[in-house]
C-alpha cells in the first residue's frame, strides 16, 4: 500500500469507515471497519493524520488515536458537507471528511480532555433538571388551578401552593395523594440541583480565568464556568468577533453587488452558552433603567435612547462575548467602564 498522508473517518456505534489517500492525492484506502477492529488497525499503521466529524463520541476517539501516535483533527460537520459529491453514504462522507481536512483554511474543533467533557457534563445535568422543575411546576399550577387554587408568578410561590393544597378540605382525597407524590418530587428536584449547582459553584471556584470572567457585569459565575468549560481554546480565534461570530451573536450577512444587507443573528454555536449571556444582558439593562447600575456604560445609555431594549440585550451579549475572549487570552481583568451623569441615564 503507497503511504498514507492523511485519512478520513466516518463514525457510528458500530460501523467505522476510512478513506485514505496518498502524497498524491490518489485513493488508496477504503475500509470499513467493526468498533472492536479499528484500534488493531491503526495500532499497526504508521503515524498519520486524521480526521473524524465532530460529535458525541469524536473526542474520545480523538483521544485514543493521538495515544496511538497519530495526529486528529476534528471538523465540525457543517464544514464538511459541502464536500460531499452526490447521494448520502458512509463512503461519501469519510471521503468528504478526507477532503475537507486537505483544505489549507478550513477551522478545525480543538479536542477536549477526559476533565473538561466531565466539567461540562454539569451544565447538560442543570440543565436537564432545571427544565424538568419547569415541567412540574407548570403541572402542579395547571391541577391547583382546575380546583380553583392559584399562585402568584414565581418558584418561590409552589411551596406555599403544596402547603394550602394539604390543608384544602374541598379536594377529594386522591387529589390530595398525586398533590403528595408532586411535592416530594419536587423536594427531590430541588435537593438534587442544589447540589449540582455546589459542585458548579466549587469549579468555578478553582478556575481562575472562570473567577476572572464572572467580574464581567451579566456573565456571573454560572455563565464564567461555561465559557471557560464550552470554550477550551479561545486562542484559536483570531479576534474577538471571529469568537462572538461562532457563538451566533453577529447578524447574517445578504450582501451583494456592493449592497450591505444585514439581517438577524445566526444563532449558530452553542445555543446553551448564547441564551446565558443574553440574559445575563438583559438583567444588565433591566439594572440600568431601574438606575441600580453603578457606574453605567456611557455605550449602553446612548444605545437604548436608539434601539428597543430586546436589540440592545443581543449586542450588549455580543460586547460581553468579546470581552470575555479578550480576558481569556491575555490573561487580564475586568476594568469597569468610565462613568456617565445621572442625567444622561434616563432611558
């Protein structure tokens, strides 16, 4: 077999499929391999480049393959596709996969360690629960509520309503049990994110840069540890937008023949990571017109005298976006921004 420069992989539970190519650029690989033969495969080839899409499971095979000697990078999929010739198989893709990597400006995915795909796991965890809390309190509100039982808005209304619901005697005795069976899971919901949210907090805590970052007003320290967790190489952007373009806070661009057309934010990146630091944002502003903002941003008062507060929230999150890129790469602190007379903030 002539010697192989490069090889792309296409990946599955099961089915892995290569396609190599020589110095070249002749195919001269093309293998499908089972999941228990692959690492006797390239144990035996020598050192290589390789590429592999990434996705839930590329990281760890990155992992395995760099211990084996050989060089992984890893290609975001929306990257690759355009390389794909005609119809959809897993030849096509590892042989796009194999010439995308080939491209001398293509952007490649850093490879997270063991630790970080770890760290992260406590935001997708939070995450989950939180959304499940939100389920089962809009449950309890909606079965209060056909019993003629309300609530004032917010979480700390629910355990009031469990309390007046145990003390109801106009509810029929099985209405009473399932209201029991909700409050203990609730309770449970409860305790389990309280402590998801210690361990959060304790990372957070050990991390530098991520204590660094939670001194930026609107990112905090929930949304410090995710940038840190969610962003493992922030040296790998060329600058600040380069990095608030991945996170989806730049707007898209329709331009042509000479004609700028901006439309809304591309939503790309991580949409977990952007919804943070939009609200983080939005509290910001609300802070601001409430004139508990302590000094206020000069740029942030002339903006909402302009724009309605919703636009302002997303370009604000984009300003904090790179800011936060710009500490993590030079290793800085947070400087707070001159401040402006009362009388300018009346928004």
């Amino acid at each position: 077999m002539d010697q192989i420069i490069r090889i792309g992989m296409d990946t599955s539970k099961h089915v892995f499929q290569l396609h190599g190519v020589n110095a070249a650029e002749e195919p001269v690989l093309r293998k499908k391999l089972r999941r228990q033969d692959l690492i006797t495969f390239f144990g035996k080839l020598p050192p290589t480049v390789v590429a592999l899409e990434a996705c839930g499971g590329s990281h760890h095979w990155a992992r395995l393959l760099q211990s084996l000697g050989h060089q992984v990078k890893l290609i975001a999929p929306q990257l690759a596709k355009p390389y794909v010739k005609r119809g959809k198989n897993d030849a096509a893709d590892a042989e796009a996969i194999c010439e995308a990597m080939s491209r001398p400006t293509m952007r490649f995915v850093p490879v997270k360690t063991a630790d970080q795909q770890a760290a992260l796991m406590l935001v997708g965890v939070r995450d989950r629960l939180i959304r499940q809390r939100t389920q089962l309190v809009n449950v309890i509100r909606g079965y209060a509520a056909e019993f003629g039982l309300i609530a004032p808005k917010g979480l700390c209304r629910i355990e009031p309503l469990l309390e007046r619901v145990k003390t109801e005697e106009t509810l029929p005795a099985l209405a009473r049990e399932l209201f029991a069976m909700q409050a203990t899971e609730y309770a449970q919901l409860q305790a389990r994110l309280e402590e998801i949210e210690d361990r959060l907090m304790a990372w957070h805590r050990a991390h530098e840069i991520s204590r660094r970052l939670a001194r930026i007003p609107g990112v905090g320290p929930i949304g410090a540890a995710m940038l840190v967790m969610k962003t493992p190489a922030p040296e790998a952007f060329r600058s600040a937008r380069h990095f608030a373009a991945w996170l989806g806070l730049t707007p898209k661009d329709h331009s042509t023949a000479g004609k700028v057309r901006h439309g809304v934010i591309t939503r790309a990146g991580d949409e977990a990571l952007r919804s943070v630091l939009v609200v983080g944002a939005t509290a910001v502003i609300r802070q601001l017109r409430r004139g508990q903002s302590a000094p206020p941003s000069p740029w942030l008062v002339a903006l909402l005298q302009r724009k309605p507060p919703k636009l302002v929230a997303v370009a604000l999150a984009n300003k904090i976006a790179r800011i936060a890129w710009k500490l993590m790469v030079t290793g800085e602190s947070y400087k707070a921004p001159a401040s402006v007379s009362a009388a300018a903030c009346a928004v």
